[in-house]
C-alpha cells in the first residue's frame, strides 16, 4: 500500500519555475516521489486518509546539494589553520591523512559530516576521498543521497600504492554498490599537478566504459596554473582539453583563476563548476569569476569543500557568501540575486551531477529530497521575500525537517538515522588519537 504525505508550508518554493513562491499550497508525496503539488484545501480534501504535517513557520524547498565536499576530513577540522594551499597539504594534511586514515577513519568521518550536513539542509553530497567503500556505507548508514568520487593519484597513500591502484579499487567499489539506492561514483582524478597524462588517459576511457562521471580540483591556485605552464608548456585547463577530459561529465572544483578564453572553452564543452567560496577565501586562493562564467551559459554549483579547509559543512553560509563575493567580483549589485544562488545550491547541481531530472526542484515525478526552514525567528522577521530571507538572513540552524527519497532523516531538529551522543563520543575519540599519535 503506498504511503501519501501532504506537506503545507507557509511558504512553498519548487525552484522551478525560476524565482516561484506558493502561499496556501501543499506538498504531496507518495513513497519516495513527490506526485503534486496543489492547494492546501484540495490536498485535504483529495487525500483526507493520507498524513497531512502542518509547517506554517516554515519555508518548503529541494534539499541542498554540495557539489565538492571531501566528508571524512571533518575529523581533521581545525588540525592546521591559516595557511597557503601547498603549505598545507605537503606539511600537514597529507602527513596526517598518511597517518590516521583508514576504512574506519573514512566511515567514522563521513558519517559525522553528513549527520552536520542534513542537520544544515543538504541532502545530497559529491565527495571525493579514499576508501570508496567506507563512505558508500556511511552514505547507506545516514541515507543521505552520495556521489562517492574515488580519488586518483600518482603517488601512494594508505590507500592505494599508484595510480592504477587506485583505479581498481574505484572500478572495484562502484561494482560492489551498483544498484544502490542513493549511492552513485564518479572517477575523481586528484588534480592536474598529481595525475599524469597517461592515468588521464586511462580515466578518460574507464569513463567512457563504465558511464561515469568525473570530479577534479582544476585552476585553484596560481601557482598551479604557473607550474602546468612550466612543465607542460600549456595551462591546466587546455592540458586536460587535449587529454580529453572536458566535456559534460565532469565537475571541475574552484576554477577560481579562469582567462576570458578559458570560459569560452568551459561553457562549450560543458564542463560544470563547484564553486567553493569559503574554501577559496580562507586559503587565499581568489575570487572565482562566476558572475562571468554565468553570463557565458556555465552551470555553477556550489561545494563547501572539506571541512579541514572551511571549516564548516554550511551550505547555506557559502550560498549566501557566494552571492556576496559575485557582487563584489563582478562589482554589480544584481549579480547573483536571491533566487539565482537558491538554483545554485539545488537544480544547478543536481545537473551537474546529471541529476536534474530526478532532483533539485520540487516537481511532481521527481525524488521527494525536500526541506523545511523555520522563519519564524526573530532573526528572520520580518519576511517580505522568503528566498531573499533564506539567503541572506537564515541560518543552517533554522533547517527543521529533511526528506530524502521521501524518508523523514531530520524531524523538529532530531537526527532520525543517526544518535548526536554517539557521534560526538566518536569525535572526541578521533581528536585524542590523533593529537597524541601527531605530537
């Protein structure tokens, strides 16, 4: 027998249509699938038998989707502060990964931040990090809705001994979990300064092969743009254009330093973007042009990066800080207004994730991944706009109910799949053992 709930918001906002508000409107969901969307009165009356949840505090909207994210590095959150990206990565995060990380580390760490990222609204996640297999369990675990981007590298990790290890295992994990519900992979090649041409090659067509989607950090920094010139001759985007790799399947992470060509070059071969504000600001990578990446016809989504570089899972912080920082790089006020970020951080990245037609909007057929945000707080009063409110005012805090697949994962702030005591015991855990195996 097939279970109907009606949702009635105060506030109904489906991102499709482009910039919609619907007042005195219901949310019907039947199983795992949002069936209709209609007024209040008539879902009542329709669905008189089915459980009718009133929200009338409360803003209705798709689930967040973080489009970068590297989960487990939670369990590093705060480890090495204030520093340059190499810095950081050779000095300090890379010698702690090579000492902590395990399946149990990766299991343990994920969980954590998809517990602190449904508790902020996001309900689906593209990761990317070692012991694929670990975050398909933690992804099961929550259920929270998973891309698993299976790192790639040259050198060897506790993971992996080279690249074509790595592949294997990536190939080996998403085989393990095919058919899955709420579980999908992509091949994620590190970045251009730690992959070769050849495992590029090789990634390319293991892509092709198996229908999967790629994920890489590309252009972040300008040392890594001046270094790829040095060593290659050319740019790292125009490098990973002859090897193949742009095109619709892949999400490139930061793109902060792009020229005018390289736009051009991204939007025609439909390569998507995760913008990563936050991450990029507290590295002191740049200021992403988005503004014109936008104008060109590029999707851009958003990603908060790992929290060891953020330091937060907050999805909605960085839609907002993204909004801000489009405004003030663009130096147009009107850039990236309210309702744009809101597509940004929903149907955005569900495209990129080539998702859109099964996430990202609240449209009848689609998967039932919905949120409510309470409004109803003095911080939030008074509402004249809701999504201007969402983005510029709310807080993750004010995220009172999360859906995914029609599931109840969040109620009235209550972790439903998972125990917050437990997690913070485990956290505490985490953060003795490697503060006392790294002093």
């Amino acid at each position: 027998m097939k279970k109907i709930t009606c949702l009635h918001p105060q506030w109904l906002i489906p991102v499709e249509p482009h910039a919609t508000v619907l007042t005195q409107h219901a949310l019907v969901m039947t199983d795992d699938k949002i069936s209709a969307l209609m007024p209040s009165a008539q879902a009542y009356q329709q669905h008189a038998d089915a459980e009718h949840i009133v929200l009338d505090k409360h803003a209705l909207l798709p689930g967040f989707i973080n489009l970068h994210a590297h989960s487990a590095m939670c369990l590093l959150r705060g480890l090495a502060d204030d520093l340059s990206l190499m810095d950081w990565l050779n000095h300090h995060i890379w010698p702690a990964e090579k000492q902590h990380v395990s399946d149990e580390f990766v299991f343990d760490g994920s969980v954590q931040a998809m517990a602190e990222m449904i508790r902020g609204g996001t309900t689906t996640v593209n990761d990317m990090y070692f012991y694929h297999q670990a975050v398909a369990r933690a992804s099961v675990h929550s259920g929270m809705r998973t891309v698993v981007g299976c790192s790639i590298l040259e050198f060897p990790t506790g993971y992996a001994n080279d690249a074509d290890d790595y592949l294997q295992k990536a190939i080996e994990a998403y085989q393990a979990f095919a058919g899955q519900n709420g579980v999908d992979f992509r091949l994620a090649p590190h970045a251009p300064y730690t992959v070769a041409d050849a495992t590029f090659k090789k990634i390319v067509a293991l892509s092709d092969q198996h229908q999967l989607g790629l994920h890489c950090h590309i252009h972040e920094t300008l040392d890594e743009v001046a270094e790829s010139v040095k060593l290659h001759g050319v740019r790292p985007l125009q490098r990973l254009h002859n090897l193949g790799l742009l095109s619709s399947k892949l999400i490139a992470a930061h793109v902060v330093h792009a020229s005018d060509e390289e736009i051009v070059l991204l939007q025609k071969t439909g390569v998507h973007i995760a913008h990563n504000p936050a991450s990029n600001l507290k590295l002191a990578s740049g200021f992403a042009r988005i503004h014109d990446m936008q104008n060109a016809g590029i999707n851009v989504g958003i990603g908060t990066d790992g929290s060891a570089s953020n330091n937060k899972l907050d999805l909605l912080g960085d839609v907002r800080m993204a909004a801000l920082l489009s405004k003030a790089e663009s130096g147009n006020p009107t850039a990236l207004n309210a309702a744009a970020a809101l597509e940004m951080a929903t149907l955005s990245g569900a495209r990129a994730l080539g998702m859109g037609d099964r996430i990202g909007s609240l449209v009848a057929g689609k998967q039932a991944d919905i949120i409510a945000i309470d409004l109803s707080a003095l911080e939030t009063q008074p509402v004249y706009d809701p999504i201007s409110q969402i983005i510029y005012a709310a807080g993750r805090e004010q995220v009172s109910h999360v859906w995914v697949d029609g599931r109840c994962l969040m109620k009235n702030r209550e972790l439903t799949t998972m125990q917050i005591h437990a997690l913070e015991d485990k956290a505490r855990w985490w953060q003795a053992r490697i503060a006392t195996q790294s002093n």
